[in-house]
C-alpha cells in the first residue's frame, strides 16, 4: 500500500517558470500567491525578492523560521499591514491582527476557554454540528460543494461552543456565506498593500467588502446581546470574566464583540479548509479512505475514542502538510536587524511559507507525494521542529490547534465511516492561495454511502 501512496502526487499548480520580476511576481500573486515561486524555491534557505522601499525576505530553513518567530519574536511578531487591513474592518483589533502589550493581553484573555485540558466540553459541538453536516450531506441529490458544505458546518461548531443550541443552525450558513463574500471582495483589493503599493482601483471592492463586514459584525453583535450581559455559555462567560489588575474587564464592548468574530472567522476557515482537502485526498485516494474507514467507530466517537485514530489523524497532518491552510506568513520588521547576509530596515517584510517549508526537497522525502505514514510511530520526532507548522510556531501559534485538530478528528470520524467520497465528473481541484489557500471555485463531489 504504501508503493500505491509515494506514487501519488495530489494536485498542486506548476512551479513558476524561472524566478519572475518584483512587478512580474505581483501580478501573478494577484491571481494565486502559490504561483510565483520558481523550482529551486523548494530547495534554498533563505531567498529575497526587493521591491521599491522595501525589501521581502523568505525564512526557507527551520532555523531561520526559529530565529525570526521564536527567538526575535519582538522583533517580528506585527503581522503584515496587507492581513492586518485585509481583516480589520471584520475583526477589528482582535488578538489575530494585534501586536504588542495589546496582543499579549488579548491572547491572556481568550486562550484559558480553549485550552486543551477543557476540550472535552465541546465534544458534544463538534459531534452535534458534524452530524448535521453528515445527514446535509446524506440529503444531497447530485453533487455537492463539500467546501461551501464544511464552512457552514464548522461555523456551526463555533456558534454552539460560544453561543449554545438556542442559536438557529441557518445562523451558521449565513455567516459562513457573508465571510466568504468578504474575504472574495477583501483579497482583491489587499494584495497590493503587501507590497506597500498604492490601490488604485479597489476602492468599489473595498466599499462592498466594508458593507459585508458591517453585516456580519451586527450579526454577532446582536448573538452577543441576546445572550444577556451575564448569560451565554461557559466560553462567552470566561472571555467576559478576563479582568486587568484594577479589576476593569479586557474584553468588553467592542473589544469583546473582535474576539468572539475572530473565534467564528479564524476559528472556522482553518478547520474547514483542512477538511476540504482531507476529504479530497481521501476522493482521490481510495486506499487511504478504505484504511480511515477501518479503523473509525461505527458510531460517533466518544471524545476518549479521538486518540484511538491514529492513521485518521496521521492523514490529517499530511494533508496539512501538503495544503497548509495558511500557506505564507507575512511579518513586518518592527526595528531594524539582520538575517544571515540580510540587513532588514524597520517596515521590511519577513515571510515563512509553509507551502515551501513542507515540501522543502531537504526535509521531506519525495515532498509532493502524499504519504500519511510519515505521520506515524516516532517518524516526526526525526525531522526538525521547524520544519511543519501548520498552526504556526512560537508565542503567536494558534491559540485553538487543539480545538481545531479535535473537531476536525470528530468530523473525519463521521463523515469517512460513513460516505465515499469522489470528485464530481469534470471537477478539477485547483490549490488558491489568497488570505488563505482554499481551493478555487470550491471542491464539488458525488458522495454516496459506504
Ligand atoms: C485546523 C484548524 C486551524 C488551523 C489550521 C489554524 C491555523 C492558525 C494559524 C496558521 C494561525 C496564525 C499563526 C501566526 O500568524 O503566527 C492561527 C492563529 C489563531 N488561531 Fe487558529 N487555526 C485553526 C483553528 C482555530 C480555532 C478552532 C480557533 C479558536 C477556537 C483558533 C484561534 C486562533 C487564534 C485566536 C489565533 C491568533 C493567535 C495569535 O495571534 O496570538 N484557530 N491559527
């Protein structure tokens, strides 16, 4: 079987054909970031493209994503200003975009009601939410866009895990839809602003993005008031209860309403697009879907069941591998410093790419095959710390991986026990990475019964 797997070399667009311009590099990142980095981008360390007034390094080696995100956090830790203008009408000042004394103290606040030791709380979420998503699924009279699918249900989990069962299930399905809208409308026009060049033609994009980020923060802010000043769940009662020394509460008002569509944005997208690959490896790859079945329960897991499922979880973490969900990180230099032979001026942008970091030809054997088993025994004790981030790596590592990885897991559990899954007659899935590396135009299947 594993002969079957190393063979298998799962969709991924074509190296750009030698390394383009800086203009040459934007024009194709406006279409899909992933297209700009030539062969030898999976082979180097450290690479550095310059654009006027600004110079852009790419951390390639375990070591250097270790220096820049770990070591000179400080130094480092500001996010691009391309992601912070992308996500700040809709999120605001939340945690995900915030940096400095603000970042720390919203971190403090929002990571204790997700910690991994209370995950066992939300067991009944993510069973409730992937079983709805399952007779959706169940329901379905020809083919179905498992992406647009997966986005409403895991929206769905975070609505009852802040929110509780009163929250109406089309509640998820309309924010789910407005996000997308917005990030759709948002990536076209922020692009530009990575690079610190003027925008000149967004701003009807930008006016129609700015209404869909309207909506969907009245939308939460409406969820929050209806749950009362002292109700709602455990979750929302933990964010409220956050207090500073002179006992005044972090999160209130505004700042509180930035966490919970931060927990609902930030929280979904990763988690969905991590099971929209999954499930088209498992499409593509009928052995692997056939051994995830095998050892799956045949009825919903209970939450201690999750650590039984080894190779499901295995196929997970290389399909985070091979489609990372974030796929670049992008940091701005806060002082000025140097990286190997690179000087780097205050403003300057730093990138780590776990798109070229995971399939780096020094760190991964045959790095564009998909092979789960890597995955297995003591294989990832043997590689370098650095060299798999799919949730990102030092202080700003994503305070729900272990939310994430338990939902997820309780969604393969319910959805490969039960259904086949297998690309629509046509369909061609196509990696795109914007804010986030989703696949284009969605991913449409057939599904029937196991
Ligand atoms: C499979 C699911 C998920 C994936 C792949 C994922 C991935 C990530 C990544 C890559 C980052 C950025 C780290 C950085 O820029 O350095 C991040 C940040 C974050 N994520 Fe997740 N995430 C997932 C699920 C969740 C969930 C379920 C929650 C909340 C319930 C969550 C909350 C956050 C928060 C709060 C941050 C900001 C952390 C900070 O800047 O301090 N994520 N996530």
């Amino acid at each position: 079987m594993e002969a079957i797997i190393a063979d298998f070399v799962p969709p991924m667009p074509a190296p750009a054909p030698r390394r383009p311009s800086a203009i040459g590099g934007l024009l194709r990142a406006r279409r899909d970031v992933l297209s700009i980095f030539p062969a030898d981008a999976y082979r180097r360390q450290v690479f550095t493209t310059r654009l006027p007034g600004r110079l852009i390094l790419v951390a390639n080696a375990p070591e250097v994503v270790r220096e820049v995100f770990v070591t000179k956090h400080d130094t480092y830790q500001r996010k691009s200003r391309f992601l912070e203008d992308a996500l700040r009408p809709v999120v605001g000042g939340s945690c995900f975009i915030a940096s400095g004394d603000d970042w720390a103290e919203r971190r403090e606040a929002i990571s204790p009601p997700i910690h991994p030791s209370g995950l066992a709380q939300f067991h009944t979420c993510y069973v409730r939410a992937a079983e709805e998503c399952a007779e959706r699924i169940a329901r379905a009279d020809g083919p179905v866009d498992v992406a647009a699918v997966f986005a409403t249900a895991i929206t769905r989990v975070l609505l009852l895990a802040v929110f509780g069962d009163g929250v109406p299930p089309e509640e998820a399905e309309t924010i789910a839809a407005t996000f997308t809208a917005y990030q759709d409308a948002a990536e076209v026009v922020d692009l530009l602003g990575l690079m610190g060049l003027p925008d000149v033609l967004g701003w009807l994009t930008r006016r129609r993005a700015n209404r869909l980020a309207v909506a969907l923060r009245g939308r939460v802010a409406r969820l929050i008031a209806d749950a009362g000043p002292a109700g709602g769940t455990p979750l929302l009662r933990a964010l409220r209860a956050a207090h500073r020394a002179d006992g005044s509460p972090v999160l209130a008002g505004e700042r509180l309403l930035d966490e919970v569509v931060m927990f609902l944005l930030a929280g979904a997208e990763g988690a969905a697009i991590t099971l929209t690959w999954t499930t088209m490896l498992a499409a593509l790859h009928p052995a692997t879907a056939d051994r995830m079945a095998a050892e799956l329960p045949a009825a919903a897991p209970a939450f201690a069941d999750i650590n039984g499922m080894v190779f499901t979880r295995a196929v997970v973490q290389e399909s985070m591998r091979l489609y990372p969900p974030v796929a670049v990180f992008a940091r701005q230099a806060t002082q000025p410093d140097r990286i190997r032979r690179w000087d780097i001026r205050t403003g300057d942008i730093v990138l780590a790419v776990p798109w070229l970091l995971h399939r780096h030809e020094a760190l991964w054997e045959a790095p564009h095959a998909f092979r789960p088993d890597r995955f297995l025994g003591d294989a990832s004790r043997r590689r370098p710390r650095f060299a798999y981030m799919p949730f990102g790596v030092g202080p700003r590592i994503c305070a729900g991986a272990a939310f994430g990885m338990a939902e997820v897991m309780v969604f393969a559990a319910i959805l490969f026990r039960r259904f086949r899954f297998a690309l629509a007659p046509g369909f061609v899935p196509r990696p795109n990475c914007r804010l986030a590396l989703r696949p284009k135009g969605g991913m449409t299947m057939l599904v029937s019964a196991r």
